[in-house]
C-alpha cells in the first residue's frame, strides 16, 4: 500500500507546472514567466527619483543665484566704464596720491590714498569697539539673562539697526562728541606721544568732535546690533548636549561658555563681524555729518578730520552732471567695491582656517 502511494504523488506533483502551463494556454494567455532575480529587484537606493517639481525648484534656485552674480557683475562693470575715462585724464597717481583737486577739467588731479587710509582706520576702529560689546551682549542674552529679561533686551538691540543714519550723525555731533570732549583730551595729553592721539596744528577742535575719534565710535553704536543678531543666533544654536555634559562634569558657567559656546559660534561671531565691517566700510550720511568740513592730509590719528570713499562721494553730488568730473567720484566707488570684496574674501579665509 505505502508503495503504490509514493510513486502516485510524485506524479501528482511531476505534473502539476505542466497543468498551470496548459490552463494559461486554454484561457488565451502565454505561459507565465519569471523576470529574472535582477530585474525583480527594487531601484537602488544611491538614485533618488527626481520629480517635476523638484527640477521647477532647482532651476528657480539657480536662477536666483546666477541673478544676484550677474547683477553684481553688471555694477562691477557699469563702475568701471564709467571710471575709465576720468582716469585717462588724471594727471597724478591714482592709488598712491594724496591730492584731491576736481575743479578743473584741464587740471583734474585725484588720488585715492588719504580716503583708503580714513576709510579703513575709521572702520577698523569702530570693528575694535563693537566686537567684545556685541560679544558679551550675545553671551548674556544667551547664557546669563532669564526668558523674560532677554526677549525684551534682544529686541531692544535689535532696534538700533532701524535708526536712520542721518539721526546717528546728528545725535554723534551734538550729543556724543560734547561727552566725548573729556576723553578725548585726556588721551591727547597723556597719549599724545602715540600717533593715533596725536594732534597736529589745524586738525579739528577736540571740542567739536569732528573727527575721526568720534566717527568710529559712532560706527561701532551703528554696527552693534548687526554682530550682536548673528552672534546670538550662532550661540543660541549651540548643542544643549555638550553644555548639559560640561555642566555634569562640574564646569563653571564661564567655563562652559570658554569650552563649548565660544567654539561653537567663532565662525559665526567672525562672519557677524565682517557683516559689521562691510556696514562701517560703506557708511556715508552720519560720517558725511560728522566730518563734513574737516580737510587734512591723514596723519594716522583719530583725531585728524577728513573723509571716507562713501561720504566723499555724497560731498560731490552737484558735480555729478559733468561726466568726466562724476567719474573721478565713481572711481573712488569702484575702489570701495573692491575694498568690500576684499573683506569678505578675508573673512571667508578666517572662517575656512577656524574651522580647520
């Protein structure tokens, strides 16, 4: 008996493909067939599947991006033709030149050393006040202030780069430079010796303020919130982890901020500071207002008077109708472009080397 079923069940079993293949057939259909192991494989996972709407927003995305490129290069352009034809007829150095004389078409003479000088000192001097101010205004809203304290205090900060800057100019040399008067002679008498608090004969009255000393001081109140904002949103940002984990361990505040917060945000507080300084660089009404009626060759001190690329410019607004005359003003431009492209590189430089 068990040897007869054997032998019929694996009959049964032999013939049961070739009965599936014959009632495909009688139905119409082909034989079914198996797609091989390969084919039958889900798509690798390295290739993801690219939508309509994910190459709409690409192409928008490049095209926002090659925009702000090719308008930059188009002023970049436009400052040099127009600077093209005044340089021609400059009868001294433009780069190395002190003299600024644009009177004359037949006699043009202007160089751009004295406003790179004033430009740059001023703006460096602003950057070294406003960056441990805006510094340790980040690290207190974010580490020190309770909630209640630090939303309003921020937002106060905030505020001050929503000032005009005519109102800063106007409040730097009636307000500032009158409270400034006291520091400003102290250090002409007891630094003196220094050339940065130098004084020559026929530089502007300390009691005036128009100088150098109270426009960088006015920059650093102008550029403060601008460090601060970026500041405190890179700390803000800092892993809750690594500071949990310091603390833990039994570190001080000030130590937890020195080890964890600080490294964190270096690249962002250096980028914030950068922003600050391309501010300072291209500020014109609040220094035009300051400085306006100071001329002196620049010394180096701060307290000599003079004028920046930006409020150079705006001093020679009715001579803007003779082209030749306008584009020694727009030579001075095309340098202040490139002094901002310059910065940025630097600080990119900084922050790539930090990172490192």
């Amino acid at each position: 008996m068990s040897d007869h079923t054997g032998p019929q069940t694996d009959a049964t079993a032999d013939h049961r493909p070739a009965t599936s293949a014959t009632t495909a057939g009688a139905l119409g259909g082909s034989p079914a067939r198996q797609p091989p192991a390969e084919r039958a494989q889900p798509p690798s996972p390295g290739k993801p599947v690219v939508r309509r709407g994910d190459r709409l927003f690409r192409a928008a995305a490049v095209s926002s991006g090659g925009l702000i490129v090719g308008i930059i290069a188009a002023i970049g352009l436009f400052l040099l033709l127009q600077a093209v034809p005044a340089l021609r007829v400059d009868q001294v150095n433009f780069l190395t030149s002190r003299l600024w004389n644009t009177d004359s078409l037949t006699n043009l003479r202007f160089g751009i050393l004295d406003l790179l000088l004033i430009t740059v000192t001023v703006s460096l001097f602003a950057l070294i006040i406003a960056m441990p101010v805006s510094l340790g205004i980040a690290l207190f809203l974010t580490q020190y202030a309770p909630a209640r304290l630090a939303r309003p205090f921020a937002y106060v900060v905030d505020l001050l780069a929503a000032v005009p800057s005519i109102v800063f100019g106007l409040w730097g040399i009636f307000v500032l430079a009158p409270a400034l008067y006291p520091v400003a002679a102290w250090l002409n008498t007891h630094l003196g010796w220094l050339f940065l608090f130098s004084r020559r004969a026929g530089a502007p009255s300390l009691q005036g303020g128009g100088n150098l000393f109270t426009a960088g001081i006015v920059l650093a109140v102008m550029i403060l919130p601008i460090i601060t904002a970026v500041s405190r949103e890179v700390f803000e940002r800092t892993p809750r982890e690594q500071i949990e984990g310091a603390l833990a361990l039994g570190a001080t505040r000030w130590e937890v901020i020195r080890t964890t917060v600080l490294p964190f945000g270096r690249a962002g507080y250096v980028s914030g500071s950068m922003l600050g300084l391309g501010r300072a660089l291209g500020e014109t009404i609040a220094i035009y207002i300051i400085l306006s009626g100071t001329a002196l060759s620049f010394s180096g001190s701060l307290f000599d008077g003079g004028a920046t690329f930006a409020s150079k410019i705006a001093q020679a607004a009715p001579e803007f109708n003779n082209p030749t005359l306008a584009g020694a003003y727009v030579s001075a431009g095309l340098v202040l472009f490139v002094l901002t492209f310059v910065v940025n590189a630097a600080a990119r430089a900084a922050i790539a080397a930090g990172e490192r």
